[in-house]
C-alpha cells in the first residue's frame, strides 16, 4: 500500500550525557553511544543505557537489549555507531545524506530530495534489528514523513517486509508492511497519536521464521507503540535498508542481535 520510495523510519538513541571521560576523568572512553560510561565495545547493549549491564541469562546481551532475557540464545552480531571510522552503508535514493561526527544526516528537504535510503549488506534470519535517531524536523511541503526498516529478499531482490513509522494524509501508524511483489499489503499497525514528529526516537523490528512473525515497536520517550504480524512468507533477509521520507534526521546507530 505504500510505494518502496514512500518508506521512510526511523530511531533515535540515549546519548544524552555523553562525556569522552568518565566522571573521575581517569579512564577515557573511546565511545560511548548510549551514554552509560560504559565503552561501546565492553557494553553488553551499546545502543540503550544499562550502567548495571544486568544479564541474567549470561548470554552476554545486557537484559536492556534481550527480548528474552531469560533464555540465553541472543547474540550481538552486529553494532554500527555511523561514526567516520565505522563501516560505511550505501547510500541510494534522491536526498541529501552527510557523515558527521556521530551518525549519518539526512536532509529530505528539496530540492534535494525527499526521500532516501541507507543499506547495511548484513544478512538476518531470526533477529531483532535496532535503529536509533534524532528526527530535526518534518519537511513542511512532503506528502508524508517516515523513518523506516526494510528487509530484502534474499531472493526476489526485493524489499519485502517493513516495520515503520508512517505518517501521511490517511495514515498515522507504526506498522508491518508486506510487499508481495505486486502490492504492499498493512499487516500489523498502531495509530500515531501525534504523527511523525521531531525528537529521539528508536526503532525495532524482530523477525522470526519459527514461527513465523514479526514484531515492531518504536517511537519517542514516553510515547511508545507496538505492533505484530504473522509473517507466512519471511524466510530471513540478505540486507537491510533504512528508508527516509520527509525529515531532517540524524541516524546514530543500527544494530543486530541473533536469535539461535
Ligand atoms: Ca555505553
Ligand atoms: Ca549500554
Ligand atoms: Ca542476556
């Protein structure tokens, strides 16, 4: 129901408090995405606070970041803070993307363009995949405003299932969307109280093939929304893309934890 370039999500993080030191000024931090005073690379969840890097399961991802924190089966495989000297994504579409300090600026303001997409050449099977945001400002003259992940098919080549937040003339929604090849099709959704607005937000799609469902929460402090969908046709992804419609919007980071 919404066209491929229509897609737009996306997330913010808690880097609010950020230091390069830590408090005593003794130890100094190489990075600290979620501002915990604990180094992206020694956080058992470097994308959301957890200064107690509480784990009850032993699985090494902190209890912040655990879908199941108590069955240890979830692995970090993949955390990408969009600095500089990070793995760099690919960057498609019409509007403007410019690497900074600390995550990746889209401008969807024309004439540069409205719409945009990042793609990750990570592959994921039965995974939750995180986004994080700041969104600056909604394009006043777009017709819709969206942050979004995709996931593509690792064999149709296509974009093939969607979680979102979308806000349009008849749509104000986190959501699941399908694209069958020929139409998309909403397969789970939550109405938007205030729309797509400016502020941190986050993002997270969890994918499963047994069974087969897909879960989407996301949203800005203290307005959280959650949607789910069966998901007969999800048999994993060979990347992911992170489309953008509408916004000013810096992306801080995109991460994977591995459900087996
Ligand atoms: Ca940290
Ligand atoms: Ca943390
Ligand atoms: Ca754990």
């Amino acid at each position: 129901m919404r066209g491929w370039l229509a897609i737009v999500l996306l997330a913010g993080c808690g880097r609010i408090g950020f230091d390069p030191t830590d408090d005593a000024g003794a130890v100094a931090l190489v990075h600290d995405e979620d501002g915990d005073l604990i180094d992206d690379d020694r956080d058992n969840c470097p994308f959301l606070a957890n200064a107690d890097q509480a784990d009850q399961d032993g699985d090494r991802v902190g209890d912040a970041c655990d879908r199941e924190p108590a069955n240890a089966r979830q692995h970090l495989t993949y955390f990408n803070a969009l600095r500089p000297s990070d793995p760099a994504l690919t960057v498609t579409g019409f509007g403007t993307w410019t690497r900074g300090p600390d995550g990746y600026l889209f401008d969807g303001d024309p004439p540069q363009g409205r719409n945009g997409q990042l793609t990750a050449n990570v592959p994921v099977t039965d995974a939750e995949i995180w986004l994080g945001a700041t969104i600056r400002s909604r394009v006043a003259t777009a017709p819709g405003w969206q942050v979004a992940i995709a996931l593509v098919d690792q064999t149709a080549n296509n974009p093939y299932y969607y979680g979102q937040l979308y806000d349009d003339a008849s749509n104000r929604v986190l959501s699941v969307s399908e694209w069958t090849g020929s139409n998309y099709f909403d397969r789970g959704n939550q109405a938007l109280a205030s729309g797509v607005h400016p502020g941190e937000v986050d993002l997270l799609l969890a994918v499963r093939t047994q069974p087969r469902q897909i879960d989407v929460i996301g949203g800005w402090p203290g307005e959280r929304y959650q949607t789910a969908a069966v998901a007969p046709n999800y048999a994993g992804a060979d990347r992911i893309v992170i489309p953008i419609e509408g916004l000013v919007l810096e992306l801080h980071y995109l991460a994977i934890v591995t459900t087996n």
